[in-house]
C-alpha cells in the first residue's frame, strides 16, 4: 500500500487541516510524524511554558489520531535527518507540510525539500493552514516589485474581501503503516524547569472548548470591552493559534456567523480585525525574515543599557503599577493583554529607550503563544521601527492606567502590596505622603516620565 508523511509543525489539530486531509487523499497509509526539533530546541524557542503547553497539544493529538485507528509517531533529532527517516522506513513517496512565514521555517523547507529529491521523494507544502489567507497571496496592486503590505489598514480592506477556504472536518479514519515510534514527550522531556502556575491547558480539544464559550459568551462584548484591562474580555486563544490547535480559517468562519450584511455584528468586526492583524505580520515576516533580528525600518537609535532598568522592568518593579501588574501576570500566566503588551512595550522602548530586542526576547522566554512574526513585529510596531504610521507615539502609562484601568482593578490583582489603595489612587503610589509611601514597600519610579519623552524626543531627533 502506498503510504504519506504528514510532518505536524504549528498546525496541531485534526480538523480543518489541508496538510492532513491533501495527505489521506494521497495515499492508504499515512504517517502523523511530529519531530522534536533540536534546531528549534538548541535555540532555546522550547522554554518550560511552552513545552508544557505543547506537551498537553501532543497527548491531545495523539488521543484524536488513537481514536481514528492511528496513533502520533514520535522522533527526536534534525528535523530534516529524521523525517526523511521516516519516509524511507515507510516507503513514502511524498511528505506534506504546512508553510512557515519565518526564516527558520523557510529555510526547513527548503532542506527538506532538497533532501527528500535526492530520495527520489517530493514534498508538499500546503498554504492558508497556520493562517487565514496565506503569506505572498495578497500584494498592492499597481506597485511593481512590492511583495507584501507595509501599512495595514489597506492591507486589511483586501483581506476582508478575501474568499477563504471551506473548513473541512476531521478525518474518520487514519491507518499507519509499521512504524517505530519515541513515546510522547512530558513537558519535562522537551525544556527544564517549572511552567507557569496560571497556565492554561494546551490542545486542540481544549481549544475549541473555549473557541465555543467564547463565541457564546464573550464576542458579543468585544469590541466595547477588550482594552477593558480588569474585564479580561479577549478570547485568550492566541496560544492556541500559535501552535496551530485552532484553524484562522475556522475561528474566522465561525465568528462572521453572528454577523450579516443587513445585521453587523460590532463584536466580530472587531474580533476578526485582530485575527487580520495576525496575518498581517505573517505576511510582512515572510517577505522580510530579516525583520526578526532587525529594524524593519531604521531610526538609527542608539538604544540605552541600563542592567538594573531592565531587571527592574522584568520582574514588574519599575514603580509604574499598570507596568508592574502586566509583567507580573505575564510571569504566572504566560500571557498578557494585548492592551498591556503595547504599554509595557512602549515603556521599555520609548521611555527608557531600551532595545526593542530585549523586550521580545524577554516576552519569548514566558509567552505560550510567542509566535516569531506576531511578537518581533508588534515589538517593532511599538518601538517605532516596524509598520507604525505613526512611529513615534508615546503610551503614556498613567493616561493609559486612567483610560484602561479607571478603578485600578488589574492592578490590585496584580501588584498586591497596593491592594489597600482606593480607587485610581493605586496608579499614583508615589504621592502618598512619607510614612504610608514606605509601608507599601513599593519601588519608587525608576524613571520621571517627562524625562524619559524628553530623552526619547532628543534621541530620535525630534526637538
């Protein structure tokens, strides 16, 4: 019988999968092969919050496939080396993978491409699977040799007009050939150390559990309440596209539901617009991988070094309580708002005139849903040299602490030592008169925040 391998990279889930389904309608037999990437590894991309995560997304897998007649095959090692292992084992003539948009993916395809020709194999590579509409599909019209949209308002007009894909469903049944196999990796195997204690559980089964809560209880609210900080009213499945648990395709599909041409629906416009956003990036990363590591677009900064500024913004100790309560839940969590991402990236950037790097870095070693274009390129949108029309905004955090967080709600359940505080007075510890300012035993701010526009405004030239 004639036999496929199906390499699972970000695209952990059995329904709505182009890669799986183009797979079984390839041959009898089929491989699920999922290789514990030492190049991924080895660059440290596995930290313990998401190795948990993905450890939960493996079981889950591996219990849809079991439950179909097959099971996930396991290998550790060059994820090149041991897929076309695989594929010789098997006899499989073809090998089916999702597309990547970063350098890294890019450069992997391309690998296993050139290894699996000289097998005398071929290798598939499927689009619009870790995404809504694929990378290189839309580009600007009547502007030769642009390959992607560097702004994303017009981007985001094509997109909308953009017909996606039918979402396909699981497959019944899933048949392997012979086939050795490591047993599926604990979070242990795949990073050292303890994840975070407020960490969600990962998987496909979980995450279209809360798609369906979220559809039926929070996307109605959206678009009034998601910068709401203390509301908590996103739909926290980022992690769960990151790791491909969830379809753009299907989640897109199923929010435009609640909305008709006669009837918009704010909520899902709303929604929808962030899951653009998304692609956005995707698309801007896999024409430029450079932009990763480097300025998209230069203000030739010449970014400060301050060792105890920067511990003091990452353990949630710079003196600016909204700053400190959106560190501090990104370490127990492995999240934050997105509202929250912005402020306390600006404030690394902009009003400590920090690099832009070390942020993304930092956010990289705690969030689950570190996706590489979505984090470098926000970082960049932030820091003033990505694709921010406007590159030189300030967030103020005590307008935004007003503006977001009026009665300080998600701070006190962040930044404990102030939850004595009434009101918005939390946002303003500093102001309390000597004795009740030391009992707190908070930090001052580490930076005035007229001192630090200033700073900022003489380093990009613009007073």
């Amino acid at each position: 019988m004639r036999a496929t391998v199906v390499l699972f990279t970000a695209d952990l889930r059995l329904r709505d999968n182009p890669v799986l389904a183009a797979a079984l309608r390839a041959a009898e037999h089929v491989v699920p092969l999922f290789v514990i990437d030492s190049g991924i590894a080895g660059a440290g991309f596995v930290t313990p919050a998401r190795a948990a995560f993905l450890a939960d997304c493996l079981a889950d897998l591996d219990e849809g496939l079991r439950a179909r007649g097959g099971r996930l095959i396991v290998r550790a090692g060059d994820v090149v080396r041991e897929t076309c292992r695989v594929a010789a084992e098997t006899n499989a003539m073809e090998v089916h993978l999702a597309s990547g948009a970063s350098g890294y993916a890019q450069r992997r395809e391309e690998r296993l491409r050139s290894a699996l020709t000289v097998d005398g194999r071929s290798l598939c590579v499927h689009d619009a699977v870790t995404t809504a509409v694929a990378p290189g599909v839309l580009v600007p019209s009547g502007s030769s040799g642009k390959d992607h949209y560097a702004v994303f308002t017009p981007y985001h007009r094509r997109w909308s007009a953009e017909r996606l894909r039918p979402v396909s469903p699981a497959p019944r049944r899933v048949e392997l050939p012979p086939v050795r196999s490591l047993p599926l990796p604990g979070p242990r195997d795949l990073a050292r150390g303890p994840a975070p204690a407020g960490l969600p559980k990962g998987g496909e089964s979980e995450g279209r559990r809360r798609l369906a809560a979220w559809l039926r209880s929070g996307l109605a609210g959206y678009a009034a309440a998601h910068d709401d900080l203390a509301a908590d009213a996103t739909s926290r499945l980022s992690s769960y596209l990151h790791f491909g648990c969830l379809s753009p395709a299907e989640v897109i599909s199923r929010a435009r539901r609640w909305a008709t041409e006669d009837e918009p629906h704010a909520g899902a416009e709303a929604f929808v617009r962030q899951l653009a956003w998304r692609d956005f990036h995707h698309q801007v990363l896999a024409a430029v991988p450079g932009a990763a590591h480097r300025d998209y677009r230069t203000r030739h900064d010449r970014w400060r070094t301050d060792p105890d500024e920067l511990a003091a913004w990452r353990a949630g100790m710079t003196g600016y309580p909204v700053v400190d309560a959106a560190m501090r839940q990104l370490a127990h969590e492995g999240w934050m708002h997105n509202r929250a991402r912005m402020l306390v990236a600006s404030f690394l950037t902009k009003t400590l005139y920090h690099d832009w790097r070390e942020g993304a870095g930092h956010f990289e070693g705690l969030l689950v849903d570190a996706d590489v274009a979505d984090n470098r390129l926000n970082w960049q949108w932030v820091a003033g040299t990505g694709n921010d029309t406007r590159p030189h905004r300030v967030l103020n955090p005590l307008v935004q602490a007003r503006r977001f967080d009026p009665r300080g709600d998600y701070v006190r359940r962040w930044v404990p030592e102030l939850a004595a505080l009434p009101g918005a007075a939390v946002h303003t510890p500093w102001r309390l008169d000597g004795p009740a300012r030391a009992a707190l035993r908070y930090p001052a701010p580490v930076v005035d925040l007229t001192e630090g526009l200033a700073r900022f405004r003489r380093a990009r030239g613009l007073d």
